[in-house]
C-alpha cells in the first residue's frame, strides 16, 4: 500500500513491467509457435499479473482496469492472425484465460480450499470458522463460512471476511470437492461462466 492505503503504486509499478515484457515478446513474436508464444507470455507476464493478487481484492475499478488493460494486451500478442476487430472479451474466452478481477477471486478461493482442507497456511485457517445456525437449518449442512462484521472499508477486501464471501457464493457442488485439483477444474469452468456469460 502506498501512503494513501491504496495499492495505486502498486498497480501501475506491475503494469509498467508487463508492457516491457509484452513489447519484447511482440519484437520475437514471428520466430515462435503458438504454443511457445503463449508459455512465455504466461511465465512473463501472466505470472506478473497473478502474483500475491489475492491481496488486491476490492481494489478500485481504475486499478482493476489498468491490470485488465495489460492482459488484453497480451492477449493481442498471444493470439495469431486474430479477426478484424476482435474484442479483447473474445480474445480471452478464445485463450480461456480468467479476466483479472476473476483471477484475483480465484487464488482467494483457492486459498480458502487449501485453508479449510489441509489446515494451510495456518494463520489463514485460524481466520476461518463454519458457519453454525442458531437452530437446525438446511444452511447448517451446506459447509459455508460465518462472513464476520466489518465496519470500515478497509475490512471488507480482508481474507476473514473476503474468504467466507466468495465460498458461500460457489455452488455447493463446488464447496464439496474432495482434492484441490478438482475443486480448481470446477471453480475455473464456474468462474469462466461467471465472466463469460453463455459460454459453454
């Protein structure tokens, strides 16, 4: 954070380092294949994009469209002989890449899974607790979290109320998986639908 509590700095120091990366993989873009071209705009810049990004959660939408802005343009680089006038929506379902503020949604969901199952890391499970009803509901079965209080706007992006916010709004189908690995395929296609709407 910067002295304003914002994470201004911070967005726009990772957005510069992106374009930087994104131009030098334009200047080689023609002596790679498609599937060369998109691993190293994956370790470059989309490993950029999603590093610690659990702790942008709530972030401006000024800020959330200036990282936006850096993977749409990436995007234009990873896809080859791409249609007149392709949006970069279009671009991104075509990649099935998650649009940033769905990735930052994503770790944080992530984070959860692994918090609630293996108890790690734990001052991440210690910030969790199940939701208990005052008296027997359906809700009491459906493994959702207590979402606390928070009075200041600086509460709500915080994982104790962020966590419990995005895992009761999964399907409980979602909430159930038993490995990581299937709770990540599940959550992607939900979030990728959630994003994209109408997609398959």
């Amino acid at each position: 954070m910067d002295s304003n509590l914002t994470f201004d700095n911070h967005t726009k120091s990772v957005s510069q380092s992106c374009f930087y990366h994104i131009r030098a993989l334009r200047q080689i873009r023609g002596a790679l294949d498609n599937s060369t071209d998109a691993t190293v705009a994956s370790a470059f810049v989309s490993a950029r994009l999603d590093y610690v990004n659990s702790i942008l959660y709530g972030i401006s939408t000024k800020q959330i469209t200036r990282l936006q802005c850096v993977q749409n343009a990436l995007a234009t680089v990873v896809v080859p002989n791409r249609p007149l006038g392709s949006s970069s929506l279009h671009l991104l379902k075509q990649l099935h890449w998650l649009p940033v503020e769905w990735r930052i949604k994503f770790k944080i969901a992530t984070l959860t899974f692994k918090a609630l199952e293996i108890g790690q890391p734990p001052y991440l499970a210690q910030q969790l607790c199940a939701y208990a009803p005052t008296r027997a509901l359906r809700s009491s079965t459906s493994k959702l979290l207590q979402v606390p209080h928070t009075n200041l706007r600086f509460g709500s992006p915080s994982f104790c109320a962020s966590a419990p916010t995005l895992w009761n709004s999964m399907p409980r189908s979602i909430r159930f998986c038993e490995s990581l690995t299937t709770f990540r395929q599940h959550l992607k296609t939900f979030y990728f639908q959630s994003a994209f709407p109408g997609s398959p």
